[in-house]
C-alpha cells in the first residue's frame, strides 16, 4: 500500500511538472496578448499590469476581412476534415483488413509518397493545380487534400488490432463489404477517428505554406495565412501578434477538448452495445 | 448502434460535398484583366510592411488610380518567403502583373528572362537622369532597364544622446576607431557578470551589413565573374575590429543577445547605445521608443574612407502580364515624380529621383540627412547572380567566427570556399 | 454476448497464437470468385486513395524524379537538359550534404526514440486512473496544436541568453547556456522543443489505440499478481506495437525531414557554422534560392531512399504485427 503511494505521489510530480513546463509558455503568450505593447517591450511582467481587450478589438478592426479569412477556414477545414475521416479510413481498412491484389504495392507507396520532402513537389503540384484552373479556390486546398498518406496510414495500423470476428458476424448477417465497414467498424474505431478529426483539423487549419502559394487573392484567405499576413505587417507590435496567435491557436484547442472525451476508456464497448 | 446513421450520414453527405466542389469550379475564377466595371485590372504584389507605410502606399495608389479612372489595382501582401512564392508563380505564369524586386534577387531574374524590358515604354518626361546612378543601375543589365527603384535606404549610425552625455561623449564617432573607444566607454556591465545590460554598439552579422567594409580596405565581396572573394587579409582587416569588439572587448553586441528582434529594437529597449541601421528605424522609434533621445551620423570613416550600405527594391513588371500598357502606366507613377514624392513623404523610405530629394527637403532634415549623404558613395546591396549563395555561406560561417569558435580567416576561407564550390557545379 | 466476444478478441492478442479456426471456411465457396469479389471491394475502397494521391501526389514526384536526372532550367521557358546520374554523384563531393546527412542523423537518433518513449509513457500515465487527466490531457497537447512559428517564436523568447530558460538556470546556480548561438548547442536546442512538441502528437495516437485493449487481459494478469509496471510491459507494449510501428516511422519522416526550426531559428543559413544545416533546409536552399531543381530533387530522391532504408531495417529489427491473413 505504501509503496503503491510513493509511486503515485512520483507519477503525480512528474505530470505535474511536465504540465508546468508545457504550460508557462502558453500562459505568458495568451497573458502578453492581454498586455498593452509598452508593458511587453518594458520587461517581464508576468500578469498583466494593465490588462486590456485592445489588442483583440485592433486585430478585429484593422483587418476588416477577418470574419470572412474565418469563414474561408471552416469551410476548407469542414470539408477537409470530413472527406478525409471517410476516405482514409476506407484505404486503412483496405490495406488492414482486405485481401486484394496489389495491397502491398499500395501500401508501400502511400509510405514512400510520405518520404519524400515537399519542397521539391511544391512546384510540380502548383503546375497541376494550375492546369485544373483551381489556382485561388476552395477546391484548389481541398480536392488535392482530401486524402492524406499519414493517416491512412494510421487507420491502417488501428483497423490491424481490430477484433476480427465482429466483422465476421455482420457479413453472416448478410452485410455488404461497405455496410460492415460503415455500420459496424467505423463506429467502433471511434477513438482514432476522434484523433484523426483532430489532426486533419489542426493541419488544415495551420497550414500556411500551401494556402500562401495557392492563394493569391486576399478575399480567399484562409484566417491563419491572413493572419500570418498582419503579423508580416505588425511585426513589432508584440502585443497585436500575441493577439493573433491566440486567435489561431484557440479552435484548435476547442475542438480537441471537445473530442478529447472519445479518447477516454471506455466509450469504444460500452457505447457499442 | 447510435452511431452508424451518424457515421452513413456523415459518409454520405462528404460524398456529396466533394463531388458538388469538384463539380462547381466557377466560384472565384482568377480575375481576368478587367472587373466589372470595365475597368482594367492591374495586379500589384509586394512584402508586408509596417501599417504606416501601408496606409502611404494606399494613399498614393488611390492617387495613381484617380488620375487613370480606367485602371484599378488589386494590391495583394505576400506574407513570408516572399521570393520563393514570386518564383513558383513565376513559373506557373501566374505572377503578378507588377512586383516589388529586391535588388539583390534582381541579377537572376533579369538573367531569366522573366521580366519586361522597360526600354520601348520610357518617355522623355519620364526622366531616367533624375535616379541615383547606383540605384536604377542595379535594375539595368545590358543597357536595358528592366524596373525602377521605388526608394532605397543607406545605413547611418543611431546614437543614444543621453548615454553619451553620462559617458562624457561629444557627438558621434567619426572613425571607427573612435567608435571602438567609444563603444568601450558605453558599455554598461553593472553586475559584472560579462555580460552587458548595455553595450556600446549594437551590429548586424550578416554579409548584407557588413559587406561595404571591404572596399576601403581595397578589398571585394564577388569576383568579376560573380563568385566569393572576400577570403584575404584586406577581409579579414576589415571585419576584425568588429569580430574583436564582440568577442573579446564584449562592448558590441547582436540583437538576439538581448531578445531584440533588430537593431532598431534593441536601439530602442536601451540595451545598446549605438546601433548601426537604415532609414526605416526612424519611424520606428518614433511610434514605439518616443522618450529615446537620439541622432544620427554617417558611419564612421572605415580605414579613412566613408563607406555604407544601400538597399533598393523596385516596381517590376511581369513579361507574361496581359495588361502591360495599363502596368507600365502604373510603374511610371510609383517612379515618376509625383507618385514617388507621395510615397517617400513621410520618410520611411527615401526617395531614389534627385528632384524628389531636393523637394523634400531631406538634405536638410536632422535624422534623415545622414542616410541622404550617404547615397552618393553607398554601395548597392547586390552582387551578380550567386550572391544568395554567397550570403548564405557567410551568414553561416561568420557567426563562429564571432563567438571564437574558429578564426575569422578560417571562417571567411571556408564560406568562400565552400559558396564558390557550390556556384561552379551548378553551373 | 460481450463478454464471449472479448475473451476471443484478447485472446487474438496472445503471441504467436496459432489461428486455425478461419480459414477452413473459406475454399468452400467459389474460391476464385470471392477472390475476385475481394480484390474489387479492396480497390472501390481504395479509390478515393489512389485517385487523389495519384494525381497530386504520385505525379510530382514522378516529375521531381524526372528532374532529378536533369539540369533543368524552370524560370523563363522551361528546358531540360538530360545528365544520367551527374546528379546523384554531385552529392558525393558535397561537403555540405555530408554535413547535413551528419546533423540529420544526430538529430534523427536523438529525437525519434526520446519523443516514442515519452509519447507512451504520458499515454499510459493518462490512461489509468489519475485524478484530473482531462486537464492534463488538455495541457499537454497545447505545443501540438500551435503553429509551429508560434511556437519557434515562444522558444526563442525563452532561449535567448538573458530569457526564461537561462534565468530559471542561474536561479538554481546551474550553469547557462548560449542556447541559439552556439554551434555546439544550436542543434541541441532545436532538438529540445521538437520532442516537446511532437510527443502530444504521438501520447493521443497511443491513448486512442489503449482505449481497444480490453480490460479483461489486465483483469487476467492483476489476478496473476502482475504490478502496473509489468502489465505496461508485456501486455500494453506488445499489443500497441503496430501503432508503435507507426509512431516510429513517422517520427523517423518528421525528424528526416526537419526543415520549419531550423529555418527560422538560422534565418535559412544552417547557421552557426553550419550546426543546423539539415537535409531537408539544404534542399530547399537549392531548389528555391538557386532554383536548381535537378540537384535539389536528387537529394530528396536520396534522402527518400535513406528513409526508406531505415524503415525496413527498424521494420526487421523490431518485427511488424503480422497481418491477418
């Protein structure tokens, strides 16, 4: 029992101090977004002397396109989010769980396609897009985006340690190949694709280098290459940037504390039945 | 099973979605070359810059754009790599129809052919004697201009009156062997511990601002067939006091020493007295550092000759452009006489046409004439084609030759090396 | 019901179980008729996949493959000028890829095992009964959901000689460091905030894959008089391996690809001295400031084919779970 304590109490010390370390960061950042500009560039004040809304109100009222950069990015980030979760789960669950010709071929290149550095396909998938004539629109982040090697992946080595018998029984119950996969093994792999949701969401809406090549047209935007535009402007105005990085950093955040209750024990079985 | 008409549904309607994007296409087409209004379209890209000068820049396009009620321009800020994102677009033939081009990427894209030469639309009234020599030069290969500059800015050196009048200092250096004594006497080292809360000077490392020093030693940055020549005493002469300042005499420090972000910054927070910096610090301390009591001077003399650094970036146009009438017209203003005294009004950059100079008085302006003098014997920030190549093994190289980690000969040898053995094979 | 069905499923778990039961039924029907039926699901299952990355994957790198056997001129009139394999060769006599390929590798060995073992030791601990795990959950993962020049930006904040990290070190009169400056630290540094970084990543793939380990199986040991320590180790890491096979790869991508720090922390030199040129930033300098495309895509064919390499000498040195055949 005692010793079933210490180990707790070490557990508790470590995670404790692991969540310092990540924390403070955060805190003085979103803490600096609160500060006026004087305060920042003053010193290290931790807490806010002077807290203050301003900075939020500037970045609102400065750049005037900032509702519709928002908009830009729940649209691509909505779309890309959902054709990804379908799409590559079913190319994971292929390549986990069904015996057809060539799935090591394919396998082997969704790895290799990761392997090699985009720098040099950005070009080449610029030239593409421009042949399709989706240079600066929606379709020209999206249609490219809608599969993504690296989750695929993922789905494939969750479906591997999936009970197989499940699946055995639907199609005894005359289920088709795609009513199994929709009916019985997407609903019960919930937690990865509560992880993946999360993952493609945060991608799509960080990604600043293809949307900055894409885009070329302010109305089209997406929030975090227009507000990677105002920092580029304000770039001594620590506490604006401080503000926009916030704004940034905050849906991300929302959207994994909302999904973060999927990846607890549990949900999978007993939700199941 | 809750879940599954959710997870059918969600199946379904992304299905749907991705095949009614794939099929409308026709939501934003990229904008032709007029707008609704019959007006023709003239597509202006450039880097971000401060919201002031923003604010300038639009001033002076609606300027443009009143007096052309047939042209409207759709300015549109780059937000990071600025040239890599003009080269992809370069490439796609998408680029803007009119651009802002550094002049240190300037010799590969003239070389490139991508640009439009501006010989056949220049008119008498537009006065090409008027620029600065240097400056238009650096757009110019071959007798053909292929853009003008819009502004340019000299280094000058910023000095802190208040530390120099507790310091006992008259005026600023006018050698740099002053300024050595003098950044000693500057520097602020209250709890002993090596490391200054104030330093004399405050510097640059990289080759963009440290380059102009070769030349009064007699020495150069590019040979005349564009590769690395700065690994000889007469380099090594020039960069050592500085090297020395910062390494052993620790009275000259770098802005990220202190957490500043440039030299203007650290200018500003105090943490350096003296800071060696262009044209654009002056607003800059004026919105952020108002108390600081400062002047400016010509840099000080470097081996008795007076030596500094310019940097220019003009209004290029697109050769693939569809509206290169409507664009020149356009340049013409941005460069002329009327758009550019708009544009440089408020000096955050000075102007490259002598008339505007003269006309603005900045010759006689207490902060702004030390970066006007300097124009005339400036050295422009461009040397051929590779110098990418050469300022990247420099940059790279130089900083441990800074912090003792090898010596500044060995330091210099190797990015020379190195930089010229990468521009032979890739040619 | 339940219950049944995940005693079997565990059971599937046990290594190196033979699993005869499921096949016997299947040459009973039409055997090449299923196959087929098979192969056909498989491929509509897969055609989002292969029409997608074909079109906007594959094709660049076919086109980066193509280029990297060529001298290529793209600005101003595209030209291609064919030169075997002068390309791949050119790497041998680079002194500054080997410098890269170096600091990679360093980096790669450091960072790929620290971030998998962190990743799943922080998803075991918010796995099991903590007080507060969602909070923890929630904090941890804040580095994974910043854009990475965010975050650059916070650690440079904190890395400069008189900033945060320096000050915590001379309060507790431990030894500062010049953290971004100094050649022999730079990488270090680098190094430090992508494993705090990616970690949170890589803790969520883990704690999703832990929530389908039954608890029948630790039900089983805890009987057996197994502690926490020793379920965590023959239970738990064995049952994650195909995920750890997935973590480790795709650490030994992201790490092989290191490119956004390094960037900006050197301003895109590499610099001090070279110490945080990587494979990835060398490519990038060729590819985009002397735009010499063939060279660039060489390295990155190369670079490619290290990866691969590793990966299937990590593949054989750990095992993959087998798939069910």
């Amino acid at each position: 029992m005692n010793k079933k304590r210490i180990t707790s109490i070490l557990v508790y010390t470590i995670l404790i101090g692991y969540a310092v370390i990540t924390f403070i960061p955060f805190l003085w950042a979103v803490l600096s977004s609160f500060k006026p500009l004087s305060e920042i560039v003053s010193g290290i004040t931790f807490i806010p002397e002077n807290f203050t809304l301003g900075n939020y109100t500037e970045v609102f009222s400065r750049e005037p396109l900032f509702f519709r950069w928002m908009l830009n990015s729940v649209i691509i980030t909505a779309c890309m989010v959902a054709l990804n979760i379908v799409f590559n789960s079913m190319a994971g669950y292929a390549l986990a769980r069904i015996r057809f010709a060539g799935r090591k071929f394919w396998f082997f290149l969704i790895l290799a396609v990761l392997m090699i550095p985009f720098q040099v396909t950005l070009i080449p998938s610029y030239l593409i897009l421009k042949t399709f004539g989706w240079l600066n629109t929606y379709q020209g982040l999206i249609i490219p985006g809608m599969v993504n090697a690296t989750f695929i992946f993922m789905m494939r080595q969750f479906f591997l340690n999936f009970p197989k018998e499940l699946e055995e029984a639907a199609q005894m119950d005359g289920l088709s190949r795609f009513g199994t996969f929709f009916r019985i093994v997407m609903p019960l792999a919930k937690p990865a694709l509560a992880a993946q949701a999360v993952f493609i969401f945060m991608s799509s809406w960080n990604d600043f280098m293809r949307p900055l090549i894409i885009m070329s047209d302010k109305d089209m935007f997406t929030l975090t290459l227009g507000l990677n535009t105002f920092k580029g402007q304000y770039i001594s105005y620590w506490n604006l940037i401080m503000a926009a990085s916030t704004l940034m950093t905050l849906p991300s955040l929302l959207i994994y504390a909302f999904f973060n209750r999927f990846f607890i024990k549990g949900v999978t079985f007993t939700g199941g039945k | 099973m809750r879940g599954n008409k959710w997870f059918a549904a969600l199946g379904i309607s992304s299905l749907l979605l991705g095949s009614a994007l794939a099929g409308c296409s026709n939501s934003e087409e990229s904008s032709s070359q007029t707008n609704s209004d019959g007006k023709t379209v003239v597509e202006l890209n450039g880097w971000g810059s401060s919201p002031e000068e923003e604010e300038l820049l639009k001033e002076t396009i609606t300027a443009f754009e009143e007096e052309h009620p047939n042209i409207q321009i759709k300015h549109e800020v780059i937000a990071d790599q600025y040239m890599d994102v003009i080269k992809t677009r370069l490439i796609g033939g998408e680029a803007a129809d009119v651009f802002y081009l550094d002049a240190l990427d300037a010799p590969s894209l003239m070389q490139q052919d991508v640009l439009e030469p501006l010989n056949d639309y220049m008119t008498e009234d537009f006065d090409v004697g008027d620029f600065e020599d240097p400056l238009v030069n650096a757009f110019k290969s071959g007798g053909t201009h292929y853009g003008f500059p819009k502004d340019f800015s000299t280094l000058a050196l910023f000095y802190d009156k208040q530390a120099f009048e507790e310091a006992g200092l008259e005026g600023p250096p006018e050698n740099w062997e002053e300024l050595r004594e003098y950044a000693e006497k500057l520097t602020v080292d209250e709890d002993g511990d090596g490391t200054p809360e104030r330093y004399g000077l405050g510097f640059a490392k990289e080759l963009a601002r440290q380059f102009y020093k070769f030349q009064p030693y007699g020495g150069k940055l590019v040979t005349e067939d564009g590769k690395a020549a700065f690994a000889n005493e007469k380099s090594v002469e020039a960069l050592k006091p500085i090297v020395d300042m910062y390494k052993n005499e620790k009275t000259a420090g770098l802005p990220s020493d202190v957490g500043a972000g440039f030299g203007g910054d650290m200018f500003g927070q105090q943490k350096a007295a003296m800071v060696i910096e262009g044209n654009w610090t002056i607003p800059f301390l004026e919105n952020n550092f108002p108390d600081v009591d400062y002047g400016t001077s010509e840099l000080p003399a470097i081996n008795g000759e007076k030596a500094t650094a310019a940097f220019t970036v003009a209004y290029v146009m697109n050769k693939n452009s569809e509206v290169k009438d409507a664009a020149w017209e356009f340049i013409e203003f941005m460069t002329g006489k009327e758009g550019m005294e708009i544009w440089t009004s408020k000096g955050f950059a000075l102007p490259t046409r002598k008339s505007v100079a003269d006309k603005l008085g900045y010759a006689d302006d207490g902060l702004r004439s030390s970066f006007v003098e300097g124009a005339s014997y400036a050295q422009p920030w461009q040397a051929g084609e590779n110098l990418p190549i050469i300022m990247n093994n420099f940059d790279n190289q130089f900083v441990s030759a800074l912090l003792g980690e090898q010596t500044l000969e060995e330091a210099l040898k190797k990015a020379e090396d190195t930089a010229n053995n990468e521009i032979s094979s890739s040619n | 019901m339940e219950p049944a069905k995940q005693n079997e499923y565990s059971e599937s778990f046990k290594p190196k179980k033979p699993k005869p039961k499921i096949n016997p039924k299947a040459p009973k029907k039409h055997p090449m008729g299923k196959k087929l039926k098979e192969s056909l699901s498989g491929y509509l299952f897969m055609s989002p996949t292969i029409f997608t990355l074909g079109i906007f994957v594959v094709v660049p790198i076919l086109y980066a493959l193509f280029l990297s056997f060529n001298d290529v001129d793209l600005l101003g009139g595209i030209g291609y000028e064919f030169l075997g394999l002068d390309n791949y060769t050119r790497t041998i006599d680079d002194e500054r890829a080997k410098i890269a390929l170096l600091n990679t590798a360093e980096y790669v060995a450091i960072v790929v095992p620290v971030q998998t073992i962190l990743a799943l030791l922080l998803a075991a601990a918010l796995n099991s009964n903590i007080k507060g795990k969602n909070l923890f959950r929630i904090i941890f993962f804040l580095p994974t959901v910043t854009s990475s020049a965010v975050l650059t930006l916070i650690f440079m904040w904190m890395y400069y000689p008189d900033g945060l990290i320096n000050n915590f070190l001379s309060f507790l009169h431990l030894p500062t460091y010049d953290w971004l400056s100094n050649p022999a630290i730079a990488l270090r540094s680098i190094m430090i905030m992508n494993i705090w970084a990616t970690a949170p990543f890589f803790m969520v793939i883990y704690l999703a894959a832990m929530q389908d380990i039954s608890d029948t199986v630790y039900e089983a040991a805890t009987i057996d008089g197994a502690n926490w320590w020793q379920k965590f180790i023959y239970i738990t890491v064995p049952i994650l391996k195909p995920v750890t096979f997935f973590v480790v790869i795709m650490g030994l991508i992201g790490t092989f690809q290191l490119f956004d720090q390094s960037y900006i922390f050197s301003g895109g030199s590499g610099g001090p001295n070279s110490s945080t040129l990587t494979i990835v930033l060398l490519i990038y300098q060729y590819a985009f400031q002397s735009l010499d495309m063939g060279y660039a895509s060489a390295l990155a064919v190369g670079l490619a084919i290290l990866i691969m390499v590793v990966t299937v000498i990590q593949k054989v040195f750990f095992g993959e779970e087998k798939l069910h055949d």
